[in-house]
C-alpha cells in the first residue's frame, strides 16, 4: 500500500525482467538461489496487475474479468512451455551458431520488459486522460 497499485505493477514486472537477465547468466547453481530474490520480488506485481483491473470493471462483470484473466494464463501456459523449449534446443544444439543456454531467460526478461514498458505508458496515458477530464470538469464549472 506504501507505494500503490501503479508503481508495485512497474517495479515487479522491472524485478522480473532484471530476474530473467540474470538467470541467463548464472553459470553456478548459488547463482540461481541469489537470482531468486530480485525475480520473487517481482511477485508484487501480479495482485496489483489484478486490483487494478478489477477496479477498473463494473461490479457486474468481475466474473468476466476473472475469467479472461485465466484464460490468458492459460494460454500462456500452453504456448510457453513450447516456444522456450525450442529457444533452448536452437542454442543448445550442437549445430547451434552461438552455444548460450540461457537464451530462454533473456527472451523471457524481454517481454517481461516490454510489458512494464506498455504498463508504464498505459498508466501515464490513464493520469493524462485523468488530468485533463479534471481539467475540463473545473473549466465547466
């Protein structure tokens, strides 16, 4: 609560995203449990991600929301799995141009960034849109 609901979405998908990129570096087994830390923290996000589109949606229709977002869960479970299997088989194999197992993690950490980045231009979209409704609201008056 100290920080709010916007800036606990940035600062997880970002602690996410720095946890991604540095589990593609780890070349020992401690690295993994010290890389840990900053990637859990990056677990603030998701209860924030959900309060702010609850709030966001009518009483009426939470059922749906809650819905849609484990569908898209769902669907990223199915199709994840898959697409880094194969990231990881491509610079694995022996006929691999460049041998870099950690290459999964830093497409993860990618699109991991580029969400706190659509996240960051979404919510400075929303106080904008907010301003200038204040804005208008007093000009009104």
């Amino acid at each position: 609560p100290k920080i709010g609901n916007e800036k606990s979405i940035i600062y997880g998908l970002v602690l996410y995203t720095l946890g991604m990129f540095l589990f593609a570096i780890a070349t020992e087994s401690w690295m993994m449990f010290a890389f840990l830390i900053p990637y859990c923290l990056g677990g603030i996000s998701g209860p924030a991600l959900q309060s702010v589109i609850t709030e966001n949606v009518p009483a009426n229709e939470q059922g749906e929301i809650q819905g849609t977002l484990t569908s898209l869960m769902s669907v990223t479970s199915i199709i994840g799995p898959p697409l880094m299997s194969n990231v990881f088989y491509n610079f694995t194999n022996k006929n691999a141009a460049v041998h870099f197992p950690g290459a999964p993690f830093v497409l993860g950490g990618i699109l991991m960034l580029f969400s706190a980045i659509i996240a960051f231009y979404s919510f400075k979209k929303q106080r904008l849109i907010a301003t200038s409704n204040t804005n208008t609201d007093l000009d009104n008056q």
